[in-house]
C-alpha cells in the first residue's frame, strides 16, 4: 500500500467532503469504505479528523453520517454564456494560485460535472493543473482554518511571521474577507486585528499556525470590500496619493483600452501620447507596474516616485556598464565517506 504522505491525506479527506455534499442522506463508515476502497479503521479516523480538526458540520444518527443541511450547497444549473463566465473566472484562479490546493481541484473537478460540453474538459484540465502543482500541507491546513472561522465568524489565533521578520508573532483577528492577489500568487485574509486595534491584512502564506477560538465576531453592517479597496492598487489600502503618468504615444493605445483604476482619468496629449491620472494608497504596489512599461511611462507625480525611479535607473546604469563579476557558487558538501564530487564550483 503507498505511504500516506499529507498530500494524499489531505486528498481523501477532500474526497469524502465532496461525497458528503452529494448525499442528502449520508453514508455510514462501511458505505465510505467501500465507496473510496480504504480500510473501515482509516474512515473512522478521518471522520475524528473532519469533525474535530477541520471543523466539518457532521451529524450522525444510528452510525449513519451526513452533512448538516444548512451547509450543503445547492445544484446548480448552468447557461452556455454563464458556464464561459466560470471558466474565465477559473483561469484567472489558476494565474492567481502558486501553490497545489486540494479543495480547489475538488471543486473545479466538481464544477466540470456541471458545465456543458463545450467546456467541461477545460475546468477538468485546470483540476489536473492544480493537482499537479507543488502541494505544502502547512499552508493548506492554514487556508482551510482561515476559511473556516472566515464562514462560521469565529476569531482566529495566528502565529504570523511579517516581511523580513525571522519571529513570528501572536495576533487574533476577526477574519472578515478572503481576497487574492494575482500580483503576489497569494491569497489574503482581511480584518480587525484584536492586537493591532484596527483593521489589517494577513498574507495566508506567511502564517506559521492558525487556530479557530470558539469567540464569535459581528461583520459590521457597512463594511465593503470593494470600497474598502477603492484606493488599492493591488491588495494595500489607505489614503490615497494622486499619481500622475505621462505615456509615450507608441503605448498610448494600449493604456487608453483598458480601465486600470476605479480613480483613473485619463487626458489625450497633443504629441499623440496620454496622461494618466490616479489616486492609490500604495506606491510600491503601483511602481511594480511602472516598471513594466520601461522607458515608455514618466512619472510627472508624486515627487518621492519620480526620485525613486531616477536613483534606480542610476543604479541600473551602473549595474549594466559594468563588466559582470563571475559567479560563485556554493560548495556541495559531500556526504560522509563520499569523495568530493567531480566538477564542483566555489
């Protein structure tokens, strides 16, 4: 029998979730046996597991398991343009995603079972395409706490490990939206931060250990997502900064057919060229995508851009006049009674 790694547990425990939500009426321990072809003593423990680890709502009555109804999920039935709209949507998922995620290749395999033909082998290959990607069991047991106390309004205990740090700390947060990041391939969880006293943002794949307290929260009524991300270029928000690009007229075209920023407004320049102006929280998210356009963008404000800019392209100029200094690398060290091995660089 192969070795049960996490990958694979965490598989089949997907798998029985997913059998779960297609029975009204449930199954009992020796239905899953038989239904999966592992042992009745594996079924049993990963029915612990769902119930106490995972906080899956199940319910059992005289041996017989199911899920509550009120968390079982509705059939749906799809349209042609509305199945497209999922399949983009499923694309955009997968550019967004770095890392292999279980539940979401049972989902999308689930959803292929739902599209019409023209579509259906598309999302399945994008559930193979998810299976395939490096799986890390730390983030997946992560992401499915943080989504967990996420829909059931419960604080999280995390042990977060910020930018640079080399410590993580302990923070409890009210998890209050879930969003990605297609910039980053990262997801993360949004909310007030009990030991920050405000709102904050929490990158899911730097979280060390996540917990579900029993403490229950209240989302406040007037809370959007979208308006709280009104002034974020990516994911950071705040007060915003007016910004304002001047695009050369070779790349206007291409600035001009596409609508960055809710804030953006854009200005035809006599030389055929376009001006760009927008208000953003976040200079460093925003000067990611300068970059991108090289030479073929000025920035005109805010000032301490234009000046970062111009410092880096001294540092480029510098960098690439310069002769390329030759490359060291790191000494493999052989294993113990091994010769040192043929070819090695320092």
């Amino acid at each position: 029998m192969p070795r049960m790694t996490p990958q694979r547990r965490s598989v089949r425990l997907t798998r029985l979730q997913e059998l779960f939500r297609s029975s009204r009426h449930g199954y009992t321990a020796r239905e899953l046996a038989d239904t999966t072809g592992m042992h009745i003593r594996s079924i049993q423990r990963d029915l612990v597991v769902m119930q106490s680890e995972m906080g899956v709502p199940l319910s059992e009555d005289n041996g017989r398991y199911s899920l509550m109804r009120e968390h079982r999920l509705s059939p749906l039935s799809l349209t042609l343009q509305q199945a497209r709209a999922l399949l983009v949507a499923t694309r955009l998922f997968l550019r967004y995603s770095d890392e292999g995620d279980p539940y979401a290749s049972g989902a999308l395999e689930q959803l292929a079972r739902i599209m019409p033909e023209p579509v259906r082998d598309q999302v399945m290959a994008a559930a193979a395409s998810m299976d395939r990607r490096p799986f890390n069991p730390d983030f997946a047991r992560n992401l499915a706490t943080v989504t967990d106390a996420w829909a059931r309004r419960r604080v999280l205990r995390l042990s977060y490990r910020s930018a640079g740090k080399a410590h993580p700390k302990q923070v409890l947060m009210e998890p209050y939206f879930l969003e990605p990041s297609a910039a980053g391939f990262a997801t993360y969880v949004i909310g007030h931060s009990q030991t920050h006293g405000g709102m904050r943002t929490f990158k899911v794949e730097r979280i060390v250990s996540a917990e579900m307290l029993p403490q229950a929260f209240e989302l406040p009524s007037t809370l959007n997502i979208d308006e709280l991300l009104s002034s974020a270029w990516g994911i950071i928000w705040g007060e915003g900064v007016e910004v304002r690009l001047r695009f050369k007229p070779d790349v206007a075209w291409r600035v001009r057919e596409t609508r960055w920023h809710p804030s953006q407004q854009t200005e035809d320049l006599a030389d055929g060229g376009l001006m760009l102006t927008i208000s953003v929280a976040s200079l460093m998210e925003l000067g990611r995508w300068v970059r991108s356009w090289g030479d073929k963008v000025e920035v005109l404000a805010p000032s301490e851009l234009r000046q970062e800019l111009r410092e880096e392209a001294v540092r480029l100029a510098r960098l690439y006049t310069a002769k390329p200094k030759p490359l060291r690398r790191v000494r493999s060290k052989p294993a113990p009674g091994a010769d040192d091995p043929a070819g090695s660089v320092a």
